[in-house]
C-alpha cells in the first residue's frame, strides 16, 4: 500500500512515485487508445501529474525511462498539437516543457482550423462527386456534422469559461 504524501526537506509534498507513475501509465493507455501516439500520451501524462506543471527533458527522461530523442520527438509532436509549450529556464539554455491549466480547451480550440480545412475539402468532395450520388451523399452529411460540431464545439466553449471562472476562478 501507498504511503500517505509527507513533507519533504523543502517542505514541498513528497508522492508515491510508484503511484505516479502507475497514474501516468494509466492515462497514457487511455490517451494511446484514444489514438495518440504512445511517447506524447506517455510525456503528457508525466507534465500533468507534475505539481508544477513543467519539466526539463532531462527530468522527464529520468522519470520516464526514455532517451532524450523520445523526449524530443514527444514534445515536438505535443508542441505541434497545442497541448504543450516551451519555455527557456531563466539564465539557462535549457528549456522546460509546461502543460497549461486550459490545455484542453487549448487544444479543442486549435482544431477549429483542422475542422474548416476538412469541411472545404468535403465541399470540394460533394462537388466533384455530385450531391445526388450516394459517395457524394456520404459527404455532404459528413460535411453537415463538421458544421454541426464547429457550431456546438463554440458554444460549448463559451458556456466553459462561464463554468471556469465560477469554479476555479481563471479567465
């Protein structure tokens, strides 16, 4: 069994690191499940657990068991997928790699422009196939769920930050 957080020498509250790490293998499974790459889901779940929320490679390379060309890869791709961003330690070269509070309305967000590409394409589709076709068909009721969502997908952001700022406080 887990022994309880304890103080540290600074303290700071000192975790389980089995129980974290049992934590971040968890919800990486549920993020690689969900499609991620495995490395990123594994790298996001170590900065979400983290109490401050941002790690050196060096620290995630340590805690996760994996070599600085997996820790790079990994915060490229979460970098590219706005769900992690770097940032310079004061008086030093190295850079330290921070998940946000907001990183999943962040990353929702940042799919709108995904979405518009995606219904102008099958825009394109239906013309080129011709709506009255059943491939053209297809199309046009994917491209109608596309707008649904954009439409819903902004006002459900909407009413989060209503929510947000009434329970946490953050604008």
């Amino acid at each position: 069994m887990a022994e309880p957080e304890a103080l540290g020498a600074a303290g700071a509250v000192s975790r389980d690191a089995e129980a974290v790490s049992r934590f971040v293998e968890h919800f990486a499974a549920q993020l690689v499940e969900a499609g991620m790459p495995r490395m990123p889901s594994r790298v996001f779940g170590a900065l979400l657990a983290s109490d401050t929320g941002a790690l050196t490679s060096v620290e995630l390379g340590e805690q996760l068991r994996i070599s600085p060309a997996a820790v790079s890869g990994a915060v490229r791709y979460l970098a590219q997928v706005h769900m992690v961003s770097r940032e310079r330690e004061p008086g030093s070269r190295r850079e330290r790699y921070r998940v946000h509070s907001d990183q999943w309305y962040e990353a929702l967000t940042n799919r709108e422009a995904i979405i518009k590409r995606w219904e102008d394409a099958l825009r394109e589709g239906v013309v080129s196939l011709g709506a009255d076709t059943p491939a053209g068909a297809r199309l046009a009721e994917t491209l109608a769920f596309f707008e649904f969502m954009e439409g819903e997908l902004e006002s459900m952001m909407d009413r989060w930050r209503v929510h947000r700022e009434q329970y946490f406080g953050e604008g």
